[in-house]
C-alpha cells in the first residue's frame, strides 16, 4: 500500500471517529453511554477496519459513504457489548436508529453503492436482533397463552397483518418479507405477543428503501 493510500485511509477513518463522536456527545443527556465516547469512537473505527478492511479502503470496492460506514462500526460494536450491558446497548440502539432513519430520508444524498446496501444489510440484522431482545426483556411479564397461536404460521400470520397495519400508518414501505425470520421465530418460541412486537418493528426500521432500491 502507499502512502498516498494509507494517508486516504487515515483521513476516512478520522472523519467517521468524529462523526461517532459527535453522535455519542450528542445523546449524552440520555445518561445511557458509562464509556468515554471519544476512546470508544477510536475504538469503534479501527476493530471494524480491522476486521473488515477490504470494504472500506476501495482496494475491492469504492469506498462506502461515511454515515454506512459509521453504522457498520456501531452495530459491530453493539455486538460486542456482554449480554447483561443493557444501557450501553440502548445508546447504540438509539444512534443506529437515528442514522439508519438519516440514510432512509436523504438515501440520494449519500449516493448509496453496492458496498453500502451490503454493509447496512449486515447492520440492519444486528440492529433487530438487538431491540428485539430488549423488547423481550421489557415485556418478561406480559407474555401470552400460546393456545392461542397453535403453530408459527399462525403467529407469523398475525404479526404480519399488525405489521403492515403500523407501516401503512407510518408511511413506510412494508419490508417484512426482505428480512430474515429468524428472529421473528425466536420470538414465537418465547412466547411474545406478536402485535406489541410488530408495532415496535414498524416503528424503528427505517432503512427499508435503501435495501429495497440499491443505488
């Protein structure tokens, strides 16, 4: 590599640090981040780039816009958090909700290229499955009867229906049927009720049109 490319990289990397940031000093009256933000966005940056250099230095691909790239290394991160971190993975439950809903507003602004729908694909699975989960640890206590939904077609059909009620309410494209059901089946084994849940799904994927027309 030559110094041309390593001085690229250093200023990509600079500038998504202070995006992070930016982002976690931006939610600091929530009280939820207990990590010093401007360490963890350093750290955030270079265990991605690390772990996954090849689609952010442009040596495979161009390089991905600076808002993907700053998801990436969020829901990297939140998978990276022990089971039991609670309030830090609601920070970045609420940064990768915000900056997905930037990416779904102003997707033409960002020039979105194939690196970029690949990159929010893998965060958007680790963003459900992560609020899922806190959805689950919210409503222990409010668990139904399954005799009601005898089978998980049956419970799948329900949360379906409720599903594209809320997105028609919200005005948003109703994605379900591009998204990986497995979190969806876990949550029928544990016995969630499916409308509460398909409510919350609606309400926070917001980066639907950006997976469904790629740029």
């Amino acid at each position: 590599m030559g110094i041309f490319s390593k001085f690229k990289n250093n200023y990509e990397k600079n500038i998504v640090i202070e995006i992070l940031n930016k982002q976690f000093k931006r939610i600091e009256p929530l009280g939820l981040l207990t990590f010093d933000h401007k360490k963890l966005s350093v750290e955030l940056v270079e265990n991605l780039w690390n772990g996954s250099s090849s689609y952010l230095n442009g040596s495979i691909h161009k390089r991905p816009a600076r808002i993907v790239f700053s998801i990436a290394a969020l829901s990297n991160g939140l998978e990276c958090l022990t089971k039991d971190d609670i309030q830090n993975q609601k920070a970045f439950l609420v940064l990768l909700r915000d900056l997905f809903a930037e990416v779904d507003v102003n997707r033409g602004q960002y020039s979105l290229k194939a690196v970029d729908v690949e990159l929010l694909e893998v965060a958007s699975k680790i963003y459900i499955g992560f609020s899922q989960n806190l959805f689950n640890e919210e409503i222990m206590g409010e668990q139904i009867n399954l005799e009601s939904y005898q089978t998980w077609e049956e419970w799948y059909a329900v949360f379906q229906a409720e599903a594209a009620f809320h997105f028609e309410q919200l005005g948003k494209f109703n994605c379900l049927e591009s998204m990986d059901k497995s979190p969806l089946q876990r949550a029928y084994e544990d016995n969630v009720d499916p409308k509460p849940l398909a409510k919350v799904f609606a309400e926070n994927t917001n980066f639907e049109t950006v997976l469904k027309n790629p740029v």
